[in-house]
C-alpha cells in the first residue's frame, strides 16, 4: 500500500529524499523548485513511512499527508469570468493543489443563466478524463438546482458548491452538495470560509476513495505511477515538456503531455520488465485536452493478469 | 455597519442570496471606492422571473478636479510651477497644460514638477471630471454585481439618481414598471 506524502524543505540535500524514496521503491509524482525551497509529492510504501520521516526530520523539512495525491481533479465554473474569479474558483482549485491534487480550472462556454445554463460534448469529455470534478454554483436556491442538466452526463463523481442550504434529493445527478461556498467576492481567509474550504477537500476525498473502491474490485493490470515511472525512463522527450507536470496521474492511468501524433507509438512501446508492452495493457489516445496522449489502464478482467 | 444610510437587499425566497447579495454588493463598492459617494441603496431579485435591479440615490454631485487640487501652484520666473501631489491624474494635467498653453510653454524638469510660462495662474484650470470618471466606475461595478447570465440590461443613470436592471429573457417595459413599483414599496416601507 503507497501513501501519498507531501514534502516541503529547502533544496540543499533534497536528493536525498528522492533516493530514498527510489530506495523504498516509491514514486516521484511531482517536484516543484521555487527559489531556495522545494515541494516534492511523493507515494510511499505504509511500512516505510518512519524512514522517510526521520530523514525528513533531519533535513529539517516538513512530512505531511496528501490525501488527494496523484489524482486530476476539475473545477468548473460557469464562464472564466470576473464574477467567480479568482474567488471562488481560485480558492477552492489552490486549496485542492495544496492537499497534493492537480487541479485544472474549466470555464464553460455557455454555463451563465438559470434557463440559458448549458454544457457542450467537449467540455462534458474534458471533465470526464478528470478523477472526479467539482462544479462551482452561486447563491440562488432556484439556480443551483435547475443547473443539475450541466453534470448529468459526467461519469466522474461530481461534488456541487454552492451558497445555501439545499436538501441533496434535488440534485440527483451530484455526488456531494457542499454549502456556504456560494459566490464570494473577497478572498477566503476568515476561519469559517477555510472550514470551508476544508468541507470541500473531504467531499473530494470521499468522492475519490469511492472511485478507488470501484477500481479495487478489478484491479487494474498495473498501476499509475509504475506506468509514469516507466514512461519517463523510456520516452525521455516529456522530460523537456514545458507543462509543470509533464505526466499527470489519474485512478486509472496518466495524461502525458507529448503531441500524440507524433509520440504515441513511442508510449505505446514503452516496455516493462515483465515483458509487456504498454500499448498491450493500456488503451492510448488522444487526450481532449490539447491533444495530448492519454493512457487508461485495462483491470485485470480484460487482460487477466496484473503486473 | 453599512458605510450607506439605507442598504435595503430583497430577493424573494432566496434569503439566503439576500443576506450574500449585501456581502458582494458592499466587496465590489469598496473595492472600486464608490461607497462614500452613494447614499441610498435599494436591492430587488426575483429569480423566478428572473431578473436583478438596484436604485440607488448619489450623496451630491462630485465637483471638478482643479489643477490646485492635484499640486501646489507657486509664481516662479515668467510663470507659475505646479508642484504634482498626487500622480493619478498627472497625464490629464500635462495634458490639459498642453492645450490651453502649448507644447511650447509647459516643461517637465522633474518627475512631479511642472513649470507654465503664462501670465495667468493655472490653479483654477479643470483637469478631470470626476462626476463622469464616478458614473462610468458604477455602471462597471452593476455589470459585475449583477448575476453573470442576466446579460439582457438597462442603465438609466440621472442627477441624482440611478435605475438599473438586468434580466436572462428581453426585458419589457411591465417587467421594468414591475421593477419600479418594488422598489418604490420598498423605499416607502
């Protein structure tokens, strides 16, 4: 069992905490330089997890649990406009990143208005390559429940933010309803809109442990980051990809962020020491965002072994 | 306590959105700095409908902004020096300088410093209207406060006074009477 970890020190000897993490046989998801400090999200074997801490403790750095790492997480607002950014939106998509999420802000097209509200195939597919989404609403009873047409069709569990008290009957199609996030016009900083802030991180949690739960009764032939791992030895080209996170996990497989038309039959070939190509477990195609390719993983019931 | 003598926000059926509704309107007023100039405040949401009105009564009209008001004018050799104080309006001065002098009469020796070669003094010259640059703030500020799929508006600004409303479907002129009449109950309330 890996558990996700989010380090925070300062960069003298912070390869350190790579090695060892390589040592454990742990992963890497994410290292973010920024001057003299560095951020490093890390899956880490349970058992080991004191080792990490005593080094991490020495380093004078700081362990702590990041619940949603290496998952891909939407926030989606009714337009990219000044009236949800950057608070709420903002808020909320930071504080996701914080507890080791990526998060990907989504502004539909035409999302404004209680009868005019509407969702296209495209932005329904970009969501829907995400781990589970959450759909930011303002302060109106009526608004927010006549806008449940917008996520009916996202497969991804859906957690709605909004102003008010609303009983969870009236929106059939959400996960979770999250109140007193309506629209906000201040940054959030006071105790009870961290709290809630906070609310929203555990829905999402929730809402991807489900997601987990379902994955776990088949299990995948592989898994996330063994696939990243394995990409980013072979495919060296995404190493000098300008995207902060040049491959992004998900649950169920990883986006990884080459053109696909030029690149996917090299990811396709990607080999694993068992002998298996990655074209062979994982179906790959082009992702709706930027085109580039995404990897999903076949469970084990389709290619009837794991790895 | 509300910086405006009367802030009155009524949405019916949505007390939630009427309490939220006095939050952003007071965030986006202060934010722009136009709650000192604003008196009376009136707040009408039907979201059945749905449509999103505010009325609201100025405290007076803003006066001119004067040269005297933005620098210290001093007499210095064949004309006057302007001593810039507050560099906002820098750019209309020079260039109101520009036109009543010509570029030949008015120099830049130092950043905040400004020397006219005239006979009269520059002190009264007006170089921005606030009243205009006040009106043109608040109808930014009701596009941003208004709900953001109320795209169908109506801008009525006066004197003393302003009337606007913002609605999803074409606005006609019974849901504009209806407007006035809530809120002319609600000032009389």
């Amino acid at each position: 069992m890996l558990d996700p970890v989010m380090y925070t020190g300062g960069v003298y000897k912070h390869d350190l905490i790579m090695e060892l993490v390589e040592d454990l046989g742990g992963y890497l998801l994410q290292k973010n330089v920024t001057q003299s400090e560095v951020i490093l999200l890390l899956l880490i074997p349970s058992d080991d997890m004191p080792i990490l801490a005593a080094l991490a403790k020495e380093l004078r750095g700081e362990l702590v649990r990041a619940p949603l790492a290496g998952t891909e997480v939407a926030v989606v607002t009714p337009t990219l406009a000044i009236h949800h950014l950057p608070h709420s939106a903002c808020d909320v998509a930071e504080y996701l990143r914080r507890h080791g999420a990526k998060s990907n802000m989504v502004g539909l097209a035409r999302g404004v208005g209680r009868e005019i509200a509407q969702i296209n195939e495209y932005e329904t597919d970009l969501v829907n390559e995400h781990d589970a989404c959450v759909f930011m609403f303002g302060n109106f009873v009526q608004c927010i429940v006549e806008k449940g047409p917008l996520y009916r069709n996202i497969n991804v569990p859906v957690v709605v933010t909004g102003g008010p008290e609303i009983p969870k009957e009236k929106m059939p199609y959400a996960f979770e309803y999250v109140s007193s996030v309506g629209r906000i016009s201040h940054r959030s900083k006071k105790a009870n809109e961290l709290a809630n802030l906070d609310r929203i991180v555990a829905a999402v949690g929730r809402a991807l442990d489900r997601a987990r739960r379902d994955i776990e009764k088949d299990p995948l032939t592989t898994s996330p980051p063994r696939v990243m791992d394995a990409v980013r030895e072979q495919v060296p080209e995404v190493q000098s990809s300008f995207s902060p996170l040049p491959i992004a996990l998900n649950l169920n497989g990883c986006r990884i962020k080459l053109p696909y038309d030029e690149f996917h039959q090299a990811v396709s070939d990607v080999t694993f020491d068992e002998g298996m190509r990655l074209g062979d477990i994982a179906t790959i195609r082009p992702s709706r965002m930027k085109r580039y390719i995404l990897v999903r993983i076949k469970p084990e019931s389709e290619t009837g072994f794991v790895i | 306590m509300d910086p405006l003598e009367v802030f009155k926000v009524e949405a019916p059926g949505e007390e939630y959105g009427e309490k939220k509704y006095r939050e952003i309107l007071l965030d986006i007023l202060q934010d722009l700095g136009l709650v000192r100039s604003i008196g009376r405040l009136y707040v009408y949401a039907d979201i059945s409908k749905p449509y999103f009105a505010v009325f609201g009564l100025f405290r007076g009209a803003l006066p001119p902004l004067l040269v005297r008001d933005i620098g210290d004018v001093a007499a210095a050799g064949d004309g006057f020096q302007i001593k810039v104080n507050d560099e906002e309006h820098l750019a209309d001065l020079v260039r109101v300088l520009w036109e009543r002098y010509g570029r030949d009469n008015v120099e830049q020796p130092d950043r905040d410093i400004l020397t006219v070669i005239s006979k009269d003094s520059p002190a009264d010259i007006p170089v921005a209207d606030l009243d205009r640059e006040f009106r043109q703030d608040l109808t930014d500020a009701l596009i941003r406060i208004a709900p953001e799929g109320f795209r169908n508006r109506m801008n009525e600004m006066k004197e003393d006074s302003f009337f606007f409303i913002a609605a999803e479907e074409t606005l006609t002129s019974e849901m504009i009477a209806e407007v006035r009449e809530k809120i002319r109950g609600m000032m009389n309330a």
